[in-house]
C-alpha cells in the first residue's frame, strides 16, 4: 500500500522545493506542515459536521464534557469553565444557548443549595452519540484510505511519541502545560 503512496506528491512537497536555507531540515519543515494541514482539514470537517447540528466547536466542547464525566452527565457551572478555560461569564454564555437548545440543564445541587449542576439532557446525550458515530466514520475512512492498519498504529505510535516530546518541554519550569 505504501509503495504508490509514497511518489506521489502533495502540496507541502511543492512549498518544500521552493524553501531555500541551509538551516532548514525538509525532514521536519515537512513533518510539521503536514500535521498542520491534517489539523486545519481536520478542524474544518469537524466545524462542517457540527454547522449541521447547529452547534459551535466550543459548544460541542462542553458537550463533550459533560458525557466524558459518565453517569450522571454532571458538573458545576464553575468546573465547566475552569475545564474549558473560560471567565464565568462567557461559561454563562455558552450554558444558556445549550439549555435554549434542550442540550444541557441547570439544576439544583443537593450538596450545596447556593450552586447549581448543569447535566446533559437525553437529547444531549442522543446528539453526543449520534454525532460521535457519524465523526468516527469519517474519519475512520479516511485513514483507512491511506494507510492500513499496521501503519495506522505506527502512525499514532509516532504521534504519541511527538506529542510527549512536546509535553515534556512545555512541563519544564516556567512553560505552560498545554499546547
């Protein structure tokens, strides 16, 4: 499978013939705009597929959330935006277009009746999973397109090990912790 993939050429061959530099390494000039291209096709395919569904990528992001945390669906308004990295008011924001939707609830904590829970509602759960399945199988036939199995876990072998790298260096004192 790899043989005839392997001459042809893609756009990121054509930028790396123009480069000029002796310090420059194609090798990983190419690496890198690769895995930015896929992420840009990436990002664009999820943001098409969630265009039908009427929600934004942040908004799917909170979905995500919340059915990541398993049974009951449920977090507090304040957890949400410290999970998604946002101010309480923009957190506030998002939750009232999601409940207006019938994605998500707000609901009384029974732990702390000054606080609210929000919850993914059975329609929320029904997109997550319907959305998720859909996603899956698309992306799913993509990479089946390109690469076999064996090369699809060699591939997410190489990645994993990339994405360490940069986790370490970013965990080093001083630097950020997520990319």
């Amino acid at each position: 499978m790899t043989e005839t993939h392997q001459t042809e050429t893609d756009h990121v061959d054509a930028f790396l013939e123009e480069l000029d530099g002796p310090e420059i390494d194609l090798t990983v000039e190419g690496i890198v705009d690769r895995i930015m291209g896929l992420s840009r096709r990436l990002r664009r395919s999820m943001d098409e597929a969630l265009e039908r569904v009427d929600l934004s990528w942040e908004e799917w992001r909170l979905i995500c959330a919340l059915r990541n945390q398993g049974e009951p669906y449920r977090l507090s308004p304040g957890e949400l935006a410290h999970k998604q990295e946002l101010s309480t008011g923009a957190m506030t924001n998002r939750l009232d277009r999601l409940e207006k939707a019938g994605l998500v609830r707000r609901l009384p904590n029974p732990d702390d009746r000054r606080s609210l829970l929000v919850e993914l509602t059975d329609d929320g759960k029904r997109l997550w999973d319907d959305f998720v399945e859909v996603q899956a199988a698309k992306e799913a036939l993509i990479t089946s397109a390109a690469l076999d199995e064996a090369e699809r876990e060699q591939l997410n072998a190489y990645l994993r090990r990339l994405m360490i790298a940069f986790e370490r260096s970013e965990a080093a004192p001083g630097r950020r912790a997520h990319l």
